[in-house]
C-alpha cells in the first residue's frame, strides 16, 4: 500500500488545479485541461492563471471571447507586468481600437518597455497615431539599447519593418532604411528586411541594390530572401512574372515562411502553371490558414464555391467562408454571405460541427506558436 502522505498528494495531483500542469497541457496542444486548471485558479484570486486563461479566449476570433480575455487581462495587470503588456498589445492590434484605448495601449507599453522591450508594438502605436516626437524618442532609445547590448538586432529590424509598414500610418522608409543598414552587416535578416523595403518603396533604391540585399539574404540561406523573390515572380513587380520560378522560390521556403503556402496555393488554384491542381492548391491554403494566414481561408472558400478543377462543396465552402470573416473585408463577407445563403438547412449542423472543430484545432495551434515565440524571446 502506498503511505498516507503520498496517496494524499497523489489524490492532490489529479484533483486540485495546478498551475504547472496547465502549462504543460498548453505545450502538448491540451487546450481543455489548461483552461481547465487556469480556470479554477483563476477564480482562487491567482493572477498568472487570470493571463493563461486569457491567452487561450485570445485564440477563439469570437468577439465575446476577445472580451473576455480583455477583462481577464485588465482585472490581472493591477499586479501583473506581464498582463499589463498582454492588455497594450491586445489594445494595439485592435482593428477598431478608439483613440482612448490606443492611449490606453501606449501608457501600458511604455510601463512594460523596460521589463518585455515592447518597442515594436509602441512604434506602432505612435506611427498609427502621427506622434512623429515620440517615434523619433522611442528609435534614440532602441539605438542606444541595442549600442549596450540591452536591445537585440532583431528588436531593431522589427521596429524598422514597421516603420517601413505602408499599412501602420504614416511610413518611414528612410528611418528604417538607415536602422536596417545599421544592422544588417551582422544581422543578416536585416538585408531582407532593406529588399523588401525597396519592393515597397522603389524611391529608396534600384533594381541592383534590391538584388544585392537579396543575394545577400539568400547567401544567409534565409527563406524571407526567398519567399521575397518568389513574390517578385508572382507579382511581376521588378521583375518579368515567372510562375515556374516563383514556385520555385516558394518551394524553397515552405515550412519556414507561412505566406510561401498561401502563394503556392494560389499558383496551383488559379492554374498559373497551364492548369488547376485543386488538391495541392488545398493542402498548401490550408496549411497556410492554419499556420496564420487569414486570406488563405477566403482562397480556400473560392475553390470549394467555384469548383475549378473540382467538384463544388458548399459545406466545406461555408465552413472557410466562416473563417475568412476574420479578415472583415467586403468580398470575404459578401462569399460568407452567399455561402451561408446557398447552404442547405440539412447541412447546417454538420456545417457548424467542422467550423467549432477547425477553429478548435487553430486555437492550439496558435497557443502553441505563442508558447515557442516566448520562449525565443525570452532568450534575446
């Protein structure tokens, strides 16, 4: 028989909550057990519960979800440096953030600066909201940071890919320009970062400074040298479009740059290379959408809706038509609209089923991208 006190601890294991448990129910993909466990902990007053449970309702896209982890972060960051930073960022990405909440956003940033390094996130803030004074500060306070060693090179580049963000305000593409060649020399990420600032910004530079930082990039083996080039061909920016080379250059950097499936999916989708390949267009789009590429879930929804090169499927093209709302653009709502038309009432059941379980299944994909992304960043 096993002695008192360990059968004690062992009925303690399995039947209070416990903190480390949910995070290691978290690493292996478990989303029930860790919410579970932070659940409970949560309602017992413990505030690193309150952020955990948070992190997870922040993964479901559903508007009731995104508030309540608001107000978990909220009720958590009285105390909690990490939730403060959790709640400026939430802030921050809002796609209709009000001018107060992006003060909001601000206020908390600047407190967690020092401790999380946010200068990413509060370059954002500044660039979407014209505060030319603060930007300029916050890019003295990052050189000087990454001049003592206290700011890594990556910190740098990514401050300057949002100033070079024609999406985030007002751009800069001559700031970022000037930090990115700062760096680059043993940054090599950073040559990627000056090409694509020439893709956006062709005033920046010429077409053999943009195929030296490439050359440079690609010589660094770095696959956003190559999903950038595969672009090119795609696109036929710069260059003349190829869709054989630009499948070339996606191929090469699958697995490592999520939008290399998107496109590669969108080459087989719209028969660039002489004719559809539906399945391949599918596996690549769907792997994309799972891995964070929204727009591959309204591609998807198309091949099901039309049927180039397939049979139509409206469940399934309902299901992704769903997911592509995300995205809130006017032709993903109006196919979602169509879709949800279009839908037989006898389908609608199994139709919600697959939709709760694919957006189930993206939510541990995206705790666990989360997981590997702190980790990384906390050794910078």
């Amino acid at each position: 028989m096993l002695p008192l006190v360990a059968a004690i601890a062992l009925a303690g294991c399995s039947g209070l909550p416990d903190q480390r448990l949910a995070n290691e129910a978290l690493k292996r993909g478990d989303t029930a057990t860790a919410q579970r466990n932070y659940q409970a902990l949560s309602d017992l007053g413990y505030t690193e519960a309150q952020v955990g449970l948070a992190d997870i309702w922040m993964t479901n896209p559903d508007a009731d979800q995104l508030k309540k982890a608001e107000a978990a972060y909220r009720a958590a960051a009285k105390t909690s440096p990490r939730a403060q930073g959790r709640l400026g960022r939430l802030l921050a990405t809002k796609p209709d953030a009000t001018e107060a909440e992006l003060l909001e956003a601000q206020t908390l940033l600047e407190q967690s600066l020092g401790n999380a390094g946010y200068y990413a996130e509060l370059a954002a803030i500044y660039q979407k909201r014209g505060q030319t004074e603060q930007l300029a500060e916050l890019v003295t306070q990052l050189q000087g940071a990454y001049r003592s060693g206290a700011a890594s090179a990556k910190k740098v580049d990514g401050v300057a890919r949002v100033l070079a963000d024609p999406t985030v305000g007002t751009p800069d593409p001559e700031t970022a320009k000037s930090l990115l060649e700062n760096i680059a020399p043993g940054y090599p990420a950073a040559w990627v970062s000056l090409a694509q600032l020439l893709y956006d910004f062709p005033d920046q530079g010429d077409t053999a400074q943009l195929q030296e930082y490439l050359d440079n990039g690609r010589a660094a083996d770095l696959p956003r040298a190559e999903l950038l080039l595969g672009r090119m061909y795609y696109d036929g920016k710069w260059i003349t479009p190829d869709a054989k080379k630009a499948e070339a250059h996606f191929q090469r950097a699958v697995d490592k740059e999520v939008a290399a499936d998107y496109y590669l999916g969108q080459i087989y989708r719209r028969g660039y290379l002489g004719e559809v390949y539906p399945q391949k267009a599918l596996d690549h789009l769907l792997k994309a959408a799972r891995n964070g590429q929204n727009s591959a879930d309204f591609a998807i929804a198309q091949l099901f809706s039309q049927g180039k090169g397939t049979k139509p499927n409206l469940l399934n093209a309902y299901v992704f038509g769903q997911l592509a709302k995300v995205q809130d653009t006017p032709q993903g709502n109006e196919l979602a609209s169509q879709l949800d038309e279009q839908l037989p009432p006898e389908q609608r059941a199994e139709a919600e089923r697959l939709l709760e379980k694919e957006r189930a299944l993206r939510a541990n994909l995206l705790l666990q991208a989360q997981l590997e992304q702190e980790h990384g960043e906390e050794a910078l």
